[in-house]
C-alpha cells in the first residue's frame, strides 16, 4: 500500500513538472531574426555589442530621460548607432521598459500587446509585465492580444540584447502598431502615461529615409531629427505626411514623444546619426539611423531669468514701437515648442493675460508673441501705455499638454488648470487661480463653467481636460 502511494505521488510530481515545463515553454517567444540581423552565437552576439558599446560616447545632458528613439535594421548597419542611445542609460536603474514598433510583417487594425511570458535572445529570456501589458488592451480601441505579429517581427527584438548587455533587472511591455485609428492613438497615449514612473522608459523603433542617395537621406533625415529635438508633434507628423521627411515607425516615435511631454520632457538629444552607407561606403541606395533621446530638464534659474526677460523686452518694445523683437536663441530647451501663457500684473491687479494651449511654435517665440498680445489684445484692457511698464509684473506658465479628465475628484487643487469644453464655448483657468483665489474643487469646477460664459454646473456633461504648469516670476 505504502509502495502504491509513492509510486502515485512521484507518477503526480513528473506531470506538474511535465505541465509547468510545458506551460514556460509556450510563454516563450523565440527570437525571429537572430543569425540574420544580430549573431545567433551568445558569445559572438555579446562581444559584438561590447564593441559597439566600447566605441559609443556618453553625451553629456541633465535631467532624466524619458523616451528613447533607436533604429532597427541589422546589427552591422545600425548597431552602433543604437549603441550610442543604450550607452547612455547603461547601468541605470531602469526596471521597465515600454518597447513600441511599427508591424513590418502583419497588416492589421489597431495595435497588438504581448501579454504574457518570455522573450527569448541568445542572452536569456526577458520576462513581461504581464499586469502593465493587459492594462493597454482595449478592445474598442482596436488594442488586442495579437501574437501573430510578433512572429517574425524584428523592430522590437533587435533591441533586447543591447538593453540585457546595459540594464541588470528589468521587464517589458512589447507594442506593435498596425494601422491605428484615432481611438488607438489616444487610448495608448493615455494608459502609457499613466503606467509610466520613474523607472520606467520609452524605447521608440525606428528607421528614418529609406532607399535615397546620400544626401538626399541626410537632408531628409535632418528636418526629422530637429523636429524630434524640439518634440514638434505637429512637425515630425507634417514632414512625415508630406513626404519630406521618413520614419518606418512614425506612430511610435509620435506616441513617445506625446507621453513624454506628458511627463514634462522639454528637449531633445540626439546621440548619433548614421546611414548605411557610412558602412557600406554604397551611397546611391542608404537608409538613415538616428539614436535621440527625450529628456525632462528642469529649467534653470539662469534660463527662467532669460525667458523672464524675453517677456519684458517683448512688451516693452511692442508697447513703446509696435515692434515685435526678433531673437536668436541658441539654448535648446528654449527652442523646443511649447505652450504658454503669460500673464501681466500691474501693482498686483491683473492686466493682461493670454496663450497658448498646444504647443504649436518654440518655447522663447511662443513667450514674445503672448507676452505682446498680453499687453495689448486681452479684450478685458486697453492697451497697455508707456507710462504703464515701469509698474507691472510678469508671470509665465509653461503648460503640459491637455488630459482628458475621466473623474471630477481626480482634479489636484493648486497643480492642475482646466479646461471645459461644451459645443462652442469653451475656457481655462490656470492652476495659480484656484491657489490664489483660496477655491475648493467644486468652486473651481464653478468658474471654468463662468469663464466659459456656461451655467455653474455645466461641467457635469461637458469635456473636462486637466494640465498641470511650471510657473515663472
């Protein structure tokens, strides 16, 4: 009897590891292209991406990077070009990583999420995060589950052995795009920046020109890669959809550079270009490879101290010549596009106050052109007069881009503005109103709907959208 029941339980035991076994092989998803765009052979892969790592420099930068774009062709035409953006993250305490990549292999609507298991290199698997994966599925907007697309797809592998030859402890959340609608866009902009946190990073998949001359490649290349820098949205799509400039994996690039605006990143960094025929020393027919990264670098008290004084000199010139100044201004961030508004206080009472909600022209332009209309097209006051300047007060908001707000009690008194929204009438309040008017959220939620020339309680079916501002004065 004794002998029948160990026999049972070492027969059960051999069947739950038969079962587990089988259950981890399933959830593995073997390499596609190794062999073929990076070696196969573990020892000869590492080596070759010790070398690429070996000849790459560390850009010097501050602030935290938020998103990085990377090429994905083979390993000998854009590896050292994508070794330059993991050198400069190689040793951080990075834990997850959010991979996006435009489907080179499958057509299909939408955008596919590998949920769950493994991914396999000849370095050794990387796990997923299965519960930040499914939390971007959404059937209704047509973000599924698709493991098809992963299947011989290469712009998401290729940059596995470069992140486990950098990163110690980390998993992935792997994202193909397909041909997305709207509803794909937003609703994957929306969840990645809310599963963002400091750990986590934004890695981009992409190419830019495709099959031009040399330098036709490296013009079109260059009108891409400044726009990316200045995290011109409205650019990068514009250059895309004219054909002036290329990117295999616009949709993703475009997704990280919204969320990590979102996440308050304010330049761009470009750690190497190259095209293949820089390899290959074959230049009628080359492909471009870019490594940029997308940082939050907070301002300076130095360049608050300038955006400050851009402002002034602004309304000071306009006010006493009806002249606009024109600058040249060589500091990056000041030049990447963004929204402000720009307020004017005269001996504490306000006198002007006008902007922009979309970040639609570089920081330092889009500061003269309110602090201008401020002064003299703010349809409450008059225009401003000479006599006037030597008493007023500046203020600058540098807003974050608009979040749809999905709950009232989501909104943060003091840190979020708002907007509303509701057939042609719309409104914004800045964050500093509510602080300084002493408002609860039901009183600020009142005057948006004032402001908005609304009944006080029409925020309840109108469209609510939250944004946070750093202020400067």
């Amino acid at each position: 009897m004794k002998k029948h029941t160990c026999t049972l339980l070492i027969t059960i035991c051999f069947l739950l590891i038969s079962l587990v076994t089988s259950g981890c092989t399933e959830n593995i998803k073997e390499p596609s292209v190794a062999g073929t765009f990076y070696p196969a052979d573990k020892k000869e892969l590492q080596e070759t991406i010790d070398s690429f790592l070996s000849k790459a420099k560390k850009i010097p930068g501050e602030g935290n990077i938020i998103a990085l774009i990377s090429p994905h062709a083979g390993y000998r035409y854009s590896g050292q070009v994508a070794a330059y953006g993991y050198k400069q993250i190689q040793d951080r305490d990075i834990r997850k990583i959010i991979l996006i990549g435009q489907s080179h292999q499958e057509n299909f609507k939408g955008a596919s999420v590998y949920t769950m298991g493994f991914f396999k290199t000849p370095l050794g698997n990387v796990g997923i995060d299965e519960k930040s994966a499914k939390k971007l599925l959404n059937e209704n907007a047509d973000v599924k589950f698709y493991p098809e697309a992963f299947a011989k797809e290469h712009s998401l592998e290729v940059q596995l052995p470069f992140l486990q030859s950098v990163l110690k402890d980390f998993t992935i959340i792997p994202v193909l795009i397909g041909s997305p609608t709207r509803q794909t866009f937003e609703h994957l902009v929306s969840e990645i920046s809310e599963i963002i946190d400091e750990k986590t990073l934004i890695i981009a998949s992409t190419d830019l020109s495709h099959y031009h001359g040399y330098q036709k490649a490296m013009d079109m290349d260059s009108k891409i890669i400044a726009a990316i820098e200045k995290l011109s949205l409205m650019n990068a799509g514009e250059l895309v959809q004219s054909g002036e400039s290329e990117m295999c994996g616009a949709v993703p690039v475009i997704i990280a550079m919204e969320v990590a605006k979102r996440h308050g990143a304010n330049t761009g960094i470009l750690f190497n270009y190259a095209n293949s025929g820089d390899v290959t020393k074959e230049k009628d027919r080359v492909v471009g490879y870019a490594s940029i990264g997308l940082f939050r670098s907070p301002y300076t008290n130095e360049e608050k101290k300038e955006l400050l004084s851009i402002a002034r000199n602004a309304v000071t010139e306009y006010v006493t010549s009806r002249k606009a100044i024109e600058l040249d201004i060589k500091n990056p961030k000041l030049r990447t596009d963004g929204a402000v508004f720009v307020t004017i206080k005269e001996k504490g009472s306000l006198r002007g106050c006008i902007g922009h909600v979309q970040a639609t022209m570089p920081l330092y332009q889009s500061v003269i052109k309110n602090a201008i209309a401020a002064s003299s097209s703010d349809p409450r006051f008059p225009p401003m007069t000479k006599d006037e300047l030597q008493d007023i007060e500046i203020e600058i908001s540098i807003l974050s881009p608009m979040q749809r707000l999905k709950d009232v009690k989501n909104i943060q008194v003091g840190k979020h503005g708002l907007v509303i929204r509701k057939g042609s009438q719309s409104g914004l309040l800045l964050p500093q109103v509510a602080t300084e008017q002493g408002w609860d959220r039901q009183t600020f939620l009142k005057h948006i709907c004032l402001k908005a020339g609304l009944p006080e309680y029409a925020w309840k079916d109108a469209e609510l959208y939250t944004f946070t501002a750093e202020i400067i004065k």
